[in-house]
C-alpha cells in the first residue's frame, strides 16, 4: 500500500493531484497514467461532500465545467495555469476538477488531440504556460501513435533540445519498435527533405543524431550489415558521437558483443574507452554501483576496456552533488565483490576524485577515509587516495585543522615549504 492511502481521504487526493501535476511526462504507459488517475477520481468520490476541499459553496455541478467555454470546448488557458502550477508544486483549487479533466485528456483521440494542440497554438498564451499544455499533449500523443505525432510534428525536427524534441525521440523509438522498415524510411526520407536542418550554433546533440543513435541502438541487435552500411555514410566525428549513444537503446542488451564489435572496428581507442566508461557512468548516476561481474559476464573484455569501465563506476559514483563521504565506503565492499584484489585501489580514487571534484568540506572527507582505512587495516587506500588527487596543491586552503593538513600533505607526497597556503 502507498503511503498517500494513510492520509486522510482529503489530503490524499491533494497529494495525489500535485503528483499528476508533475509526472504526466514520466510515467510511459498510457494505460497506466489512466489506471492511477481513475483510481484518484473514484476515491474522491468516496469522501463526503462535507468534506471535500471547494472554494465555495457545494453545487451539483460536473466539475469538468470550470475548464470548458461556453460552447463546450476546452478552455485551454484555464488548463494552462493548472497544469504550469501543478509542475511548481501548486495545489488544484477543485481537485475533482483536475482529476477529471485528467482522466478526460488521457483519453483523447489521437485526431481530438491533434485539434488540441492547434487550439492552443493559436491561444494567447505566455511561452511557458503553451509548452506546458504542447508537453502534456505530445506525451499522450506518443505513447498512442508515435508515427502520427512523429508527422504531427514533422516541422519541429530541427528544433534546439527540448521537452519537446526529447518526446520525439521516444516516439522514433517506439515506432522502430513496433514498424522498424516504415520508421526507417520516414526517416530517410525527412533527411533528404531537409527536415533535421539546424540553424542552432551548437547542432551536436540535434534531433538528427538523437534519431540516429536509436536506429543504430536497435539494428546492431540483429543486424551487424545494415548497421556497418548507416555507420559508413556520417561524417567521421558524428559517426564516433552516435556509437557512443546507441548503447543506450541497443533493445535493452546494454553491453553486447555486437557492440564491442561495432565500437572495435569504428572507434579510434580513447573514444572506444570513453564509450564503454561513459555507458556505465550513467548507469551509475541512474542506480548505483552496478552487478558489474554479471553484466559483463557474457562478453569478452580487453583489459584496457574492462579498466575504462571499472574506473569510471567508481569515478561517476562520487559525482553527484549530494553523495555524502560516508556512502563512497560502499566502493571498498563492492570492489571487493565484483574486483577482487582492486578494493583499496578503487576506494581510494573515488574518494580522491569526490575530494577534488564534488564536496566542499574537504577535512570531512579526510577523517572518512582514514578511518576507513584503520578499520579494514588497509593503508593501501589512503597511498591510492593520495595517487590520484588532482592538483594537491591546490586544495591546500580548504584544509585548516593543523593534523588533517600534515595527513593531507603527508598523502599526496607535498611539503608547506614552497606552498603558499
């Protein structure tokens, strides 16, 4: 049971109606999105009038109304302030309302939603507010018929990275899923038209190489010939940058050996490495250290690749902003699981490159690796630590407690003398 069914009824459906506010673009299957908003409409309609949160006196009254002009369409303006308040955390004033109206868009027709987004487009409405409700449509719009709003939007391909943009890319994928010979050759075709035309100052990242790392993620699955062929017609540096991405959609295989192939006979080999410790540092970013030992199980690693890959796991694994110093402990075990004999090396360089790079209290960070290394009597990690700090000198003002600094000092093989600290 989720936690919001403990609340009473009321606030419950006031913490279910910010919820949908906010997570209409992440949750993919619109079948899903409809279970959980019908589950909210039916329990609200098991609180007692009396109870039910209104700015007014109870009327017997549809509460869709309040979003419909007089003539019986949306009115979208009015949707637009809910939808851009629920995604700053902002409550619903009729939460029957928003849940209706909810329950009412998810259903939609892929024409009524194609109606939909040209109404809005021709609203007077502020920038943020007509990509609000553009982002609300489209995703409903993808996960019903990912080939109509590819064609829906067919003149919005060249556009910067946006909400937007990011929706097509999964309805590309999607399509390739479901009818890869007809989104292949829609594909081609929006090429040769001149869709994908960028007038961006940085195109890198553009929806054409979007488009492309997923085609190239889906065929290398089965296909190794038709993949080669796509491969030989991009320039050079765009054909090193969508190797690198399609092992984010290569079906759900992650590492395969079509992979290592393709990245082996494409891939100068700095980029190969990159590529390989680049795929595992978002896995990292995304869910924590790794089953590194199963993953790779089913491949055959150079040693330099399976290094780039171990390296940046415990380098991506000190990156983000909130890791506390504490947690980089969990390195050590895991190490010790996955790379026997590699723990107090690779202990030591995430927490050098969390001291160099990510925290600010650096002495805090210090105490913890050194108690870590008295408590498993490996002073192996406090040698690797000081080995990889960057730049020691550097950091020498952050360190004001005069025995941290002479450990410090000590560590990364410096003196004061010399220093300017």
């Amino acid at each position: 049971m989720r936690a919001r069914y403990l609340l009473p009824p009321v606030l419950a459906l006031a913490a279910s109606a910010v919820w949908l506010g906010s997570q209409h673009a992440s949750i993919s299957r619109l079948d899903e999105k409809i279970r959980v908003v019908s589950e909210r409409v039916d329990l609200y309609e098991t609180i007692p009038e009396s109870e039910r949160r209104s700015s007014g006196p109870v009327e017997k009254v549809d509460p869709l109304a309040r979003f419909l002009l007089e003539n019986g369409d949306f009115d979208w303006a009015a949707i637009g302030k809910v939808i851009a308040s629920g995604e700053q955390g902002g409550m619903p004033e009729d939460i029957a309302a928003f849940l209706k109206l909810r329950r009412t868009i998810l259903a939609m027709s892929v024409s009524e939603i194609e109606d939909a987004l040209g109404q809005v487009e021709k609203e007077k409405l502020s920038n943020k507010v007509k990509e609000s409700l553009e982002s609300m449509l489209a995703g409903i719009f993808v996960q019903k018929d990912p080939a109509a709003a590819l064609a829906h939007f067919k003149d919005r391909l060249g556009e910067s990275v946006s909400i937007l943009t990011m929706q097509l890319g999964t309805a590309f994928e999607k399509w390739l899923k479901q009818d890869p010979a007809a989104a292949i050759a829609w594909f081609d075709a929006r090429q040769r038209a001149g869709s994908f035309e960028t007038k961006a100052l940085n195109p890198k990242g553009g929806l054409k190489q979007q488009f492309e790392m997923r085609l190239i993620g889906q065929l290398m699955k089965d296909d190794l010939v038709m993949t080669r062929e796509r491969l030989e017609k991009l320039p050079n540096q765009q054909k090193i940058e969508v190797l690198k991405g399609a092992i984010y959609f290569n079906e759900g295989e992650g590492l395969s050996e079509n992979y290592l192939t393709l990245l082996r006979e494409t891939l100068p080999e700095k980029d190969r490495y990159e590529s390989l410790a680049g795929a595992f540092g978002q896995q990292v970013f995304r869910s924590g250290l790794p089953p590194l030992r199963e993953q790779i199980a089913h491949v055959r690693l150079e040693a330099a690749e399976k290094e780039a890959i171990i390296g940046s796991i415990v380098e991506h694994y000190a990156r983000p902003w909130g890791r506390e110093p504490a947690e980089l402990i969990e390195v050590y075990s895991w190490a010790d699981r996955e790379v026997p004999g590699q723990a107090a090396e690779l202990t030591g360089r995430s927490f050098a490159h969390f001291a160099g790079h990510r925290n600010i209290d650096l002495e805090k960070t210090l105490r913890e690796v050194i108690q870590l290394a008295e408590r498993q009597n490996d002073p192996a990690i406090l040698e690797h630590f000081g080995s990889f700090m960057e730049n020691p000198e550097s950091h020498l003002g952050r360190i004001k407690e005069p025995d941290l600094r002479a450990s410090y000092l000590d560590l990364v093989g410096i003196s004061e003398q010399g220093t300017d600290q």
